[in-house]
C-alpha cells in the first residue's frame, strides 16, 4: 500500500466502502475514503425518497441532516419520483435533492445508484456530469461493483429492515424509507427459507453506519430521528 493510502482501512465491511466499477476502457476507477483520526468510518443510507419534500421527505431530511460527522452519503435508488429526470436540467434535482439536503452535515459526497423509477425517466440525465457542476456532491452511476463483502443494502421495498442469513454471514439491510412508505399495505412476514427477519419497520426513515477496525455499527433511525434498531458487529470475515 503507497503512502497516500497507508492510513486508509485494510479490510472491507460493506460494497460501499471500496468502490469500483467498470468503464467502457475495461479498466476500474476506485473511490477510496480516508478514515477518520479514531480510524473510523461513518456514513449514512437512504433510498426512496425524491418527491419534492411530500411524504415526509424533508422531515427525515432534517433528522439526516442530524448526524454529524459522517464522511460520505449512500442513495440506494429510486432517487426521482414518479419517472427519474426529464433532461439533466430538470428543475426536479434542485427541488428534490439541493434544496431538501441542504444541512451543513451533508455536503459531502453522495453516491448513488439507479432504482425502477430512475429508469423511467432519461438515465443518462442522472448519469449526466452536468448535474456534478449542478451540485457537486453528485455522483451516479449504474452500478458499484465490490467483492468480498460482510452486509449486501438495497432499497425498492418502501421500509426499514434487516434480515440474517442462516446459511452464511451475510446480512441484509433495506433502507427504503426516504419518503413515502408502505405504512400498513404490507403485514409483517415471518422468517422463511434461508433468512431471519430482525427487524421490520413500514415507515419513513434513513440507517447509519459506522465501521473501525475491530467493529460495524448500524442503527435505523425514524422520520424523529429516534432510534428504531441497531445491530453490531465485530466478527471480520474479510480482511
């Protein structure tokens, strides 16, 4: 490892914490994070949430905006309701992401990922680096490819929720609460098959994480900011 690196963690928790993805040369470009002084690292998850500030979005923006300290953002999809952006002027990015994000917390980098409804509107509007000089915390792209990985975190379901693999280390997190919820249209499902549901909340909401060396920390958070689950970890299964 050069010297530029020698402070950065060794081992990885999450696909989010060591970046990479494929360009059309074939070759990767890696985001890497320094870690804190502690050598710690924290950053927050939401997904679901672009609606102009409706749906309590710019309630649990507010509690986001709460946690300070963090070094970066994680948008799991779904960025743009109903149908992503028109064009990479659309006025929709400022009403649904600078104005609502605009804490002093948050203005770090944001990666973000394509959901269902981005992919009705112009992809390439959110994958535009025209919308960087917009605003410069965004970064999108199709995917983030990672390898070796102890938590696997989506959206797509409208709740908070951590399910437990009983076949392998691997646990699951759904940060899909950015906004407009499920509240009541689902009933809570029992564990099945190979996974065991720890935690099931239908409501608005965002997770954190914060990794160091020895230990992951998750915590889901409510549109109050309170704190619905945790979980922790210290078990390394890739270093």
């Amino acid at each position: 490892m050069d010297g530029s690196c020698k402070h950065c963690l060794k081992w990885m928790w999450v696909a989010c914490f060591y970046f990479e993805f494929m360009l059309v040369s074939a070759e990767f470009q890696r985001f890497q994070h320094p870690v804190k002084a502690d050598g710690s690292l924290s950053f927050l998850v939401i997904g679901d949430w672009g609606r102009k500030g409706a749906y309590n979005q710019s309630q649990v923006a507010l509690q986001v905006g709460e946690n300070l300290g963090i070094d970066f953002v994680i948008s799991t999809g779904d960025n743009f309701y109903e149908k992503g952006l028109a064009t990479p002027y659309d006025p929709h990015f400022k009403h649904s992401f600078t104005n609502i994000y605009s804490a002093n917390s948050l203005q770090k980098q944001w990666y973000s990922v394509l959901g269902n409804h981005d992919y009705r509107g112009d992809v390439q509007a959110q994958l535009s680096p025209i919308l960087r000089k917009i605003d410069s915390r965004w970064l999108c792209l199709r995917s983030f490819l990672a390898y070796n990985v102890d938590m696997y975190i989506n959206e797509h379901d409208h709740c908070l929720q951590h399910l437990s693999s009983i076949t392998s280390p691997l646990q699951f997190f759904t940060s899909g609460g950015g906004s407009k919820a499920w509240k009541g249209d689902f009933d809570y499902l029992d564990g099945g098959g190979d996974d065991e549901i720890k935690f099931y909340y239908d409501g608005q909401g965002f997770m954190s994480v914060e990794l160091t060396p020895t230990n992951a920390k998750i915590a889901f958070y409510d549109v109050s900011g309170d704190v619905l689950h945790s979980f922790s970890s210290n078990q390394l299964y890739y270093t």
